[in-house]
C-alpha cells in the first residue's frame, strides 16, 4: 500500500522512541496506523492535532498494526489526485464492453447491435464496414417461415479480429440474404465466396454462408489481425443460441427395450395394460412401437427377412386398431407375446 488518506486520533508526544501520532483510515479495514512525527518521516513543522486530515506514505505491516515512513498534511491536490485515482478505477472497474447499433448495407435498412468486439478491431472500423456492407437482409420469425419480411430488428454481429459474425436476432432467422451486385459491383465483384452453405461449421444445426474480401475495398485501413490480408464475414441462418442448444440424440428402442417399457407402464409382467395407462402414456408407447417397427421396415433389410416378416402382422394389427385402445392394447399384448417366444 503506497499512499492514504488518514485521520488523526492521537497524539502521543512523549514516548520510548519519540513522538508519534496514530491514525485511522476507510482504505484500512481493521486497526490503526501510527507514524513518528520525528522530521525524518513528518514532513511539516507543525505537528498534527486529533482530527487533523494527513496523508501517510510507504505504509509497513507491523505486528500490532500498520506503520506510516512518511506523513504530511491532507492538501486540496491530493483531494484531487484521489478524485481521478478514484474516477480511472471505477473506470477500470466497469471497462465491459457495451454493444452499439449502426445502420448500414442496402439503402440504411440494415440493423446491427455489435454485442462483441476483439483482436485490437476499433468501433470505428467495425462501423465503417458495417455501414458499407452492400448486403441486405430480409428475416423470417419461425424456424421454417412461409414468408420473410424486411429487416425491423437489430441483427447481432460478433467481431474477433478478422472474422466477423452476424446472426439473426432470438426466435427469428435469416430468411433472405442478398448482395447488391447490380448497384455496388465494383465491391462485390472484389468479394470472394467461401461457402454459400455450410452446415458442418459451426455445425449444431446452424447454417452458415461466408465471404472474404480485403477491407480496403471498403476503405478501411490498419485492420487488426489481418493475416491474410482479408476479413472473414460470417452470416448464420438462425440465432448463436441455437449452436449452444443441447445436441440430444433421439432415443431408439430395442424388442427389450420395447418389452421393459410395456411391462413398466402395465406395472409388471403379469399386469394387463389398462385403458387409462394407455391414454397416459400413449405418446411414448408409440414412439417405442415405431422405433422398432423402423428397426425392421427400412430399406436395408430385405423384404424376406424372416424377422421382418415375422413382426409383419403385429405392424398391421397395430394400424387396424387405429385410436379403438381395447385393439390397441390387444395389439401391443401380441407384440409382446411374439418378442417374449423370439
């Protein structure tokens, strides 16, 4: 700890080792700090009085508390020394970065909150580019939109470096990307392609389309971490929350599988489903039923497969039942019976 601001307390004029002065100070949590008033560590010529604001330098951790090497009165440049030591930490404290809109590409209709910005790329370029994006976009408020609509919401551009990400805004998607090759060609035809469509990166059902081009078609100069010369524009089909969704693969049921979650729901071996259990549990039922059933009935068994063939009626009883639940349930009883006797 080098400098505080400190109140004196006490003023001990008469000791072992001299005079000496103790103070308190909100920069120390616990205990006192004293200091001699001797002319090698107070630097004044009058000494201080209880209450006296001073400022102590070169504090010493002791083992009865904190000792000050020098010492002299509070004066008003301190105050404002402190006011702007204070002022760059609160600074420093909230140095988080806040994301900014711009207005750019297609005639200003384009929207982008930058939510991210890395790799020493300064606002003002990532601005620039943005504003100049001869890119337009029209988005879609379902996953699968009958219809899209123009841009009426912030898309979200992340920046690290070279490589530029946009997204759509949540719960919406990119329905439309165009370039404005027949107004701008003199910078798209500068623009280089990547991948129109490319669902293996970042992968997790994400669709992504990539362009690199030298920002200085743009007039933008000294961008940061340009290895190659060029920048990386990524356009992602749906919101990043989606690359972070779980990747769950479905489940699949085998004849024991099948077999366990029947003898489950019915509770026991020797239980008849009921009609209300059915109804209960009708929606996992058939997905274990139609699990196995795809199991067998797929192209890449042949048709005289003797497994195949030997499930072929419970599939048709099963259908025939339809939503009549005492066939249904006599239905799903062979089904079992025929598993238990393979």
């Amino acid at each position: 700890m080098d400098k505080i601001k400190a109140t004196v307390q006490t003023v001990i004029p008469q000791a072992r080792h001299g005079p000496f002065a103790v103070a308190t100070s909100d920069q120390i949590k616990e205990g006192s700090v004293t200091f001699s008033l001797e002319p090698t560590v107070w630097q004044e010529k009058e000494w201080p009085e209880p209450g006296s604001v001073v400022l102590l330098e070169e504090l010493r951790k002791k083992r009865l508390g904190w000792r000050a090497q020098q010492g002299r009165f509070w004066q008003p440049s301190d105050e404002q020394s402190q006011q702007t030591a204070r002022r760059e930490k609160m600074n420093a404290d909230q140095d988080t970065f806040r994301s900014f809109l711009v207005d750019g590409g297609r005639d200003r209709k384009n929207i982008f909150r930058v939510i991210a910005l890395t790799g020493g790329v300064t606002r003002k370029q990532i601005e620039k580019l943005l504003e100049n994006l001869p890119i337009g976009f029209r988005l879609g408020k379902d996953i699968l939109p009958r219809a899209f609509e123009d841009l009426n919401e912030p898309l979200e551009v992340r920046v690290d470096g070279a490589v530029i990400s946009i997204y759509p805004p949540r719960h919406r998607v990119i329905a439309n990307t165009a370039f404005d090759s027949y107004r701008r060609r003199e910078v798209t035809s500068l623009m280089n392609m990547d991948n129109v469509m490319d669902t293996f990166d970042p992968g997790h059902g994400q669709i992504r389309t990539c362009v690199h081009f030298d920002p200085a078609i743009l007039g933008i100069t000294d961008w940061a971490n340009l290895s190659i010369g060029q920048v990386e524009v990524d356009f992602h089909v749906y919101p990043e929350s989606k690359t972070r969704e779980p990747n769950l693969k479905a489940p699949t049921f085998s004849k024991g599988d099948t077999l366990s979650l029947l003898d489950l729901i019915a509770g026991g071996r020797e239980e008849r489903l009921t009609v209300a259990q059915l109804q209960q549990w009708r929606e996992l039922i058939m997905y274990a039923v139609m699990s196995l059933y795809h199991h067998y009935e797929n192209p890449n068994v042949a048709e005289d497969d003797p497994t195949r063939v030997y499930y072929r009626p419970c599939w048709a009883e099963i259908e025939a039942a339809g939503k009549d639940d005492e066939k249904l349930i006599t239905a799903l009883e062979k089904l079992m019976g025929m598993i238990e006797m393979q």
